[in-house]
C-alpha cells in the first residue's frame, strides 16, 4: 500500500514537473515545491555546484537556465520510498547536452528537496563496459604503433610539442582522480607532483599515520579497493595504491615537478604555467588550471615571542616525520585535533614526554562508535549488502543540502554522547575540552565549515585520559625561553621541542605565490559554507567555497578533500572541464561572490 | 511450471545423495547417477583434481573417501533451470574440512555430471568483506610496527631468517595469481622471477603482442580489470597491471632470480632450493616447491641440416622481439600457429618478405567469430548481464569434463565453419590449410590436448590470404645453405632470418634441470589429456596432467595456463597447500601415474 502510494505519488509529481519545465514555466516548477525547500544542483542545470533555496530562488535559476539546459525526459529509478513524512524517489533526466541522476524527497506531495547531479555528456560518454575500447583494431598495419609506443610518444611531446587541455597542481587523490577522469573523457592532462613517484604526499607523513575514514568511503574511481583490502589504510599502502592507479590508469604524471609561476591571458583565455621539472624548466599553455594541492593551503605558523632563543627544535606539524628523536625528551604540541593527537601520540609512543596544549574544545569521537552511528549506513558492509553501492551513497549523502545537514547530525551526537558517557567523562577528568560545536551537530560539521577541531579517537584520547599525555587547555605560549615555555596561566613548562599543530591557511592562499596576491584575494577563500560559526564567518554560501565549480579567476579551478569528495566531485569537475574543451555552451548560473580574502 | 518442477527434481536427488553419502553408502549414492556419467572433483571429497567416468569409479571414490571427507550439508543456490532435457542446479556443500560449490545437470532424473569445487577450509577463510583486516589496531602502544615496518620486516627475513613455506618458480600470470591467493591465506610464500620485475615476462615478448583472448576471460582473482580496460590488453599494458598487483597484493617477489638446483629431502618432507638472486645466492628450504614456468617447458628446437654454414639469423620464437631489423630481408617463419602467424605479420609490417612453412594443419578463428560463439555465453558483457560473473563462468566451464568437452565443441566450429566461409576460402587458395582437430572439436580442445595447432585470428590471414606473406604447406626444410633454404618438395628459398616457431616441450622437462632428469621423468608429461590425437598419447586421464594436483614428486606442483586457468585453479591449488601447512588430512584419491616422460 505505501509503495503504490509512493509510486504514485513519485509519478504524478514527475509529471506536473515535466510538464512545468517542458513549458519552460519557471513559476509553476518553482510551485510544485514546498514551503522549505531546497535544490541542489551539481553541473547539470547551473553550470556550477549550488544549492537554490527558496522558490524564489529556485524559480529564478530555473527563468535563467531552462532555455539553454532544455531538460528532458524524467524517469523514476526503481521504487520510490515513504518512511517518517519523506517520499524519496531516484530519477533519471537529460538535458540537452548531458545526462544526470536525481534524488528527489516529497513531504505532502511538494518537493522537499531535489538533487540533480550531471553524469555524462551526450557523445562524450565515457568508454567504459560494452562501449570500453578493443585495445587492438583487428587486421596489420605496417607503422602502426603499438600501444607502448602510443603512450611514450603521449609522454614525450605532451607539454612540450602538444599543449595539454588541463593542468593539475597536486598529485595527491585529488589530482589523481580528477586526472583518471579527465583521461577517460581524452582531456589531454598533465598532472604536476611536487614530490618524485605518486602515493609520497601520504608516504612522507608521520610514520604511524593510518586513515581514519574506513575504507567503504575511501574507493577511488574505476579500480576500487579490493575485499580483502583493510578497514583502515595504512599510509604507505595507500601510497602504493595511488602510484599503481596513477600508472595503470595512464596518468600524465610529472613527478618533482611543481608550478613556479602562472600567469592567465584574459585574451587568449590560456594560462602560462612555468614548472620547475626534475630541476629543469618546462612552459605548459593549458585552457584550464586546476588547484588540487591538498584541502588546505599553506601551514598556519604562529609566531610564538621568544622563539629565537629557543635552543631545542619546532616545526609546523606538516613537517613532522617521526617522534624517534625525542626520545626522553619534553615534546610541546601546539593544538588539539588531529594531527596534534596522532603526534603527541607518536612522540609517547617513542618515550618522549609529551605535553598537549589545547587552545579551544575539540569534537573527539570514538572511531568504533563514529563507524557504527557516521558510517554505517552509506559506508560499510551492511550498506553494500542493502545495495547501497559506492556510487549511491555518493549521491544520497550528496542529496541533503547544507543548510539540513546539522539537523542530520544533532540526533547523531546526542546518541554519541549518550552511548561513550563514561569516555567523556574520563576526558574530561584529564582537563581536556571536548564540544561538539556550537550547534552540536559534531565531526563533519566541523570539517565542512573549518575544516578543523576535531578528532577521530583512535587510543590517543586514552593516553590523555591515563595522564600519559597531560593535556593544558585554555592557555597559550606566553614566551619562550631557551628550554621551556611560559604559559599564559604563569606556569612553565621544561622543552625540547615544539611542534605547531596549529592548522592550514585557507587553499586560496597557494594561489598567491603562483599566481599573484590579487588573484589568490579575487577568488577569495575557500572551503567553509559561511555558517557563522567561528573560522567561518557569514554570509551563507550553502555550499564550500570555490570547490569543484567556477570561481572569480576564468580557468582557475579548485579540487581536493579527502578521499570521498575527491572521488564524487571529481566527476563533476571533470565534466565541467570537458564541456569547455568540447565548446559546449556551459551558462553558469549564480557565480558565487567572494566575502573574503583568507 | 517448469521452475517448479525442477526444483522439485532437485529437491529429491539431492535428499536421496545427502541421506546416501550421510549413510556412507557409496554404492547407493553412486547409483543416483546415470549410465552416463562423470563426477569432476576440485579438491573437494578427492583432494586432486579429478573426474570420476562412471558409476564404478564414482562408488569406488565415495568408499575410499567418505569417511575422512565427511561430506554434509547440501543446499540448492537460486534456482534450478531445465532446457534441453537437462536440469541445472547450483549447490553449496560442506564437508568435515572445507566448503565447497557444485553444479549438479540431472537427466531423467539422474544425474548426469556433477562438479564439486572446494572454495575455502573452515577456520582457514580468508579474511575478505565483512571479515577483512581491521588495518591498525586501536588503541596507541610503545613499540608497535607499522604497516610499512612489519612489511620490510617480512621481506628481510623470510628466506633468510624464517622461512616460506612454499616456493614458487615463475612470476607471470601464474605465479602472481597463486602468490595472491596464498597471500591471504597466510601461507608463506616466495615467487621467483628471472626478470627484474614483475610484468617483465610480457614485456619482453615481441612489441605487437595483444592478449589474444577478451578482458573478462582475463580477469586476476581479488582485482578485476575496471570497466574502462580494452578488450585485448596490449602486452606491456598486461605487464604494468602485474607489476601494481604483486605490488598491492603484497607479494614476496624475488625479482632477477632463478632456481639454479632444488632437491627433496624425503625424510624432512623439505626442499632445498639453492637461487641465484640479483647475482647472489639464497638457499630456501621450503616445504612445498611450485613450477609455474608458463604453460610450455623449454623451447623445441628443431635440428636443421646446415644450419652450421647459414649466414643469417636464426632463433626460437620465443626469442624473437621485433621485425626491425629485417626490413627488405627474407624471413622463414617454421611453424604456422598463433606465434608463427604474429611473428610473420610482425616481420611484413617491419617489410621483410616473408614465407611462413606450415608443417602440418592449423585451426584458425576469426577473433570476432570466436568472441561471438565461443567467449559470449560466459565471459562478456552479456554474460555479466546475465548475472554470470567471472567466478561463476569458471565454475560453469569447469562443470562440463573433459570427456564431454568435445561435443559441446562441435556444434561451434560447425557454425564458425558456415559463418566464415569466404574467409576459409580465401585462405585455402593461398595453399594454407586449415583444419578443426581429428574430431572437429576445434581450438580449445587443442589448446587442452596438444597446447598448439591454433590461430586466433587478428589480422595475419588476411596477409595470407591477400599473399602477402606466402605460405609454403605440408613441406620441411630439406637443408640449409648459407643464404637459402631447400625444401623437401625440391625447391629452395632465399633466407636472411629464420625463426623456428617450433612450439615448446612439456612442462616437466623444465623440471630436469633444476631438480633432475629422474625427477622429470616420474612425475612425466604435463598437460594433454589422453585424448589419443598426435601429441596427446593415451591412455585417457581425463584432467590435463599434473596440473593443480599432486604428482608423483611429493611436494612438487605444477600450475599455469592461461589468465584463465591461472584465475581459477590458482584457489584450487592454494588451498591444498595451505591444507598440508595446516597438518590438515589430505587422503588424495587416485594420485595419476605417469605414462609419458615427454
């Protein structure tokens, strides 16, 4: 019964929005909406990556695109669901120049929320399954080349005799996927990598450094991890994955090669990348620039009165490799998320004494718990067996809009802190602070809106509970003499070393070397959603800035995240970049606006 | 009406065949089957790889292994199918040890061939989907190896300080795919590889080499080709993939090494296997000891009178790399099967001229017929549509026996024959001569019975056909001179290059010099089934010797084949090895003798 009823429901809907649309009549489309509503849309009929809210501002994309998008052909994907109030249905669409997925969710027959996420471009598909290419044309040929030889002479004059389309700063799994993506549409790529072989941005980190996201949200595109594959990657093991996918995927990947300087021709609409390539100089003229060097710009150095008289060591903590030489030594860590955890951690571990100073609350959840409450249902083995795939997942949690999110997750940490009472309360007995953001709406929150505060436990909170590693919170480094440090609260503390886990600058601020300060201020900061919360001030933008769509530099791109948005988003990206080497007409719809500089 | 039916039927032979074998009542159980039949067995009730032919042999089995088998618990998969006047079903098993899958085909009621396939042993399964490593354990500890730690550390001390358990001489598809699964099943494991890397043994071979058969025939266990892989995988595109497995896979991979001398010890139930590794030596004591040196033994040189006084080149094919040397000279290619028709094509597309000796008649197929009739119903894009994934295809092809194979065969040559007529014409005007096996059974059952006599056909009888490269048929060379060869029909050929594509001899014989001729000669010919045919002497054997099971040489095994064959006997194989780590009973039913030394 409710499954014909949602059926039902589902196609009447569909249809008076065909219709709607059909007539290019933005106000009745924009009608068949409820009172909250939201549309999220990902390259399909904004040319960008933007959630309208409202019906006013979903009517007015819609009187601003409709012509050029022409959507077509609605069809609901198997069989519409109606559970708490929520009908949600899956559909497909076309528009006239791609094709794309949808998630729908009605409450009392309007529109709640509506996704739409572009998946190919009409002739452009991907050559994949029974369209993947034969490998061989039948029949000899004399001179013909070889597979082999095809990709050498790719390698040898792709950047010096033949400009590539597109180039990729960071060969991380931002530049990475985005990179397999862009060759299977025959975007000519050059992925530039600072490091020598792909996989050393994760093989050159801390020794003990295991990812913290299990391994159901950490698939890449195309080839994902195999079933034996562990729950928790180790960073070496992740670095030989992404070296071989990089090399079977057919990567134009140019290692210890990084940008020097690029400069943009509004003319020529081209950009001039000088790269710095094993020590030589090589020019690229791409028509796209993609930034994908890591979800955070350069390291946020604290300056710290005293610090030039110090006679131990300090370095950022993106400089950290390993606690072997402190030994027995007193260890200040600057911050409390999670590398300072992860550090402090190792530098115990190595029978350093090891202080923590937590200059504000930090969200820490348990990882077996945030598995069970965060993960499970989209990411996991029991999500597979309900058949929710990688690629769905993707687009159920790309389904919900930014500004509900926090309401997703409340419930979420309210369950988190009921279940770990006693783990909190341990914490807490140990002077370390925990919140769980100003909304209380946790982990993830956090990560969109400031990509910090927070951290997954995986035993360093145990340390700090046993008193292994003292925690002082509240207090900053007043001065710092030769071998300790003075606190704020007056209290001194003996120290050989110090390490600054004490956060990134926003990604715009790697433009600024490269590019200029004007562009890095023009395109203005990114990631954060203007929620308002501390590090990330208003307006709402209800969406992170300047990810994976345009921004306010033509030819100028930014990609990254960890390893789930680098796989989702960098379909979308690459299709946005397609579209422009194809000459597609690419309207963008609602250019966000920069708020600020940094 | 029909599905009910066959349920039904199925429902009652298996209640009677449980209630039999639970009986221990072998000749009960054995009186289920029909006047015609066969019951092939992976490992499961025989530990070897057998087929019992007819209910004598199929009781006199179920009264030597019942009791230690201890076979229990049948359940039918899915639903049975009836067409043709054959019921299908899908069974799963267990037995004391192991379980198992079975395709079970009834006729009137009785069965006709039954497949029992061992798929993992109880308390050994592999840790895989729900059950796979956690990857760190929580929780931080003074001491603790990371992934990259224990990882150097296995690889720096086994075969020095501890040592595998099993060796494995031959690191292409084979090894790699065996090394895998023994891998996962914690069974310590050195391959050895005479070339520098992994994948080298594809790269090495000649530049224009193509997979001949289609991606999802090809398919390695764990990590199956992604959707965007080529149909024909190009030679060095298969070498790179092999070298990210191994390395993914984590494979102990003894690269530039060679077995120089391996000897048992009976009285250890151990090997000492002395190697030449990158220049040094290495003395591995391993208890099991694993040919994997590709489907053929050494080369089969021919003794050509003259060949002392010949002015130009000559070598085996398997030593051939590139026609580029040979452009405007005159090429002999001896032998008329799949290398000899590459080599001649590669040769004419350099612009040598050409003349290939076809000694005796050869099977050819035009590739996009045999994909078509032979590949399509079990490894395709249609066949994956139908829900027949690659470890379901292996079992469907591994549930017909050998005895039966030929008449599933028939019919597609039949058809490949009228299909292709034009073709066929054309290329017996040119003097080539074609045929489809003694029994008309065609290229695969030569493939089992002689390993040779085939041509899958990618281009080179189209230059054939059209007399590009002359075929000279039913002839020998009579006598070389110093630049010319003469023929047993009198006449003579000049000749810059000869290339003897002479086919290999039998995988034992690569045994000889490493272990000893004796050795060599007990365990006797590998591969070939008996089937009477020049090359394949009787008796019947039923299973292609020696390989996947034990042999006459305790602790000696053979393995290989095709991507295929090396996909899915690799399991087979793996898990009667990791059996006898486990001192697990392995009672082996009907050990094969040996009739042919070569």
């Amino acid at each position: 019964m409710i499954s014909q009823y949602a059926a039902d429901e589902t196609h009447r809907w569909v249809a008076a929005f065909s219709e709607a649309l059909d007539a290019r009549d933005a106000a009745s489309a924009a009608a068949l909406f409820g009172d909250e509503c939201f549309w999220r849309d990902l390259a399909a009929f904004t040319w960008n990556v933007k959630t309208m809210e409202g019906g006013d501002e979903i009517a007015a994309m819609l009187a601003a695109q409709l012509d050029s998008v022409g959507p077509t052909v609605w069809r609901v994907e198997g069989e519409p669901t109606f559970a708490g109030g929520v009908l949600e249905a899956w559909l497909k669409f076309e528009t006239k120049l791609a094709r794309g997925r949808s998630i729908l969710r009605l409450k009392d027959g309007r529109a709640w929320t509506l996704l739409t996420a572009i998946e190919e471009l009409k002739g452009f598909e991907e050559r994949k399954g029974p369209s993947r290419p034969m490998g061989v044309e039948h029949g000899i040929y004399r001179r013909e080349k070889t597979w082999l030889e095809a990709k050498r002479g790719e390698e040898e004059t792709l950047g010096t005799g033949r400009q590539p389309y597109c180039v990729v700063i960071g060969g991380g799994q931002g530049g990475i996927a985005l990179g397999a993506r862009l060759k299977q549409l025959n975007v000519p790529t050059i992925i530039l990598e600072k490091n020598a072989r792909a996989g050393d941005s994760w093989r050159n980190r801390y020794r003990s450094l295991v990812l913290h996201d299990p391994v159901w949200y950490d698939h890449l595109p195309y080839i994902p991890f195999p079933e034996n594959w562990p729950v928790f990657t180790p960073k070496d093991k992740l670095g030989d994955w992404l070296e071989m996918y990089a090399t079977v995927m057919e990567l134009n990947y140019w290692g210890s090669s990084e940008a020097v300087r690029a400069a943009y021709d509004d003319d020529k609409k081209e950009w001039t990348v000088e790269v710095s390539r094993d020590g030589g100089r090589a020019t690229l003229k791409p028509k796209q620039l993609v930034f994908a060097t890591g979800a955070y710009g350069p390291p946020n150095v604290i300056s710290l009165p005293g610090l030039e008289n110090f006679k131990g060591q300090y370095f950022h903590s993106s400089r950290y490799k390993t606690g072997a030489p402190y030994a027995d030594k007193d260890c200040i860590v600057i911050g409390a998320n999670s590398s300072a955890h992860d550090m402090a951690a190792d530098l115990w571990e190595y029978g350093g004494r090891v202080t923590m100073l937590q200059r504000s609350p930090t969200t820490v959840v348990r990882s077996e718990t945030l598995m069970e409450l965060g993960f499970e249902p989209l990411y996991s083995e029991g999500a597979l067996e309900k058949r929710i795939t990688t690629d769905k997942a993707d687009l159920i949690f790309a389904a919900t809009p930014f500004r509900l999110m926090p309401h997703t997750q409340v419930p979420i940490y309210k369950e988190v802190r009921r279940r770990d009472a006693p783990f909190y309360t341990r914490l807490a007995m140990s002077g370390f602070q925990v919140d769980f953001g100003q909304d209380e709406s946790g982990l993830m929150m956090k990560a969109f809106r400031t990509g910090s505060g927070y951290y997954i436990d995986v035993g360093a909170s145990d340390l700090i509970a046993k008193g292994h590693i003292p925690v002082r919170s509240g207090v900053e480094i007043r001065h710092v003499n030769e071998r300790s440090v003075e606190l704020t609260d007056g209290s001194e503390l003996p120290a050989d070393l110090i390490v600054m886990a004490t956060g990134f600058q926003s990604m715009n601020r790697a433009v600024a070397p490269i590019i200029s300060e004007d562009v890095a201020d023009k395109v203005g900061k990114c990631w954060g959603l203007g929620s308002g919360v501390p590090g990330d001030p208003g307006p709402w933008e209800g969406e992170p800035r300047n990810m994976w769509k345009p921004t306010q530099q033509p030819g100028l791109w930014f990609h990254g995240g960890n390893l789930h948005l680098s796989r989702h988003y960098s379909l979308v990206l690459a299709l946005q970049i397609k579209a422009r080497m194809e000459g597609l007409p690419t309207p963008v719809f609602g250019l966000q606006k920069s708020h600020h500089t940094r």
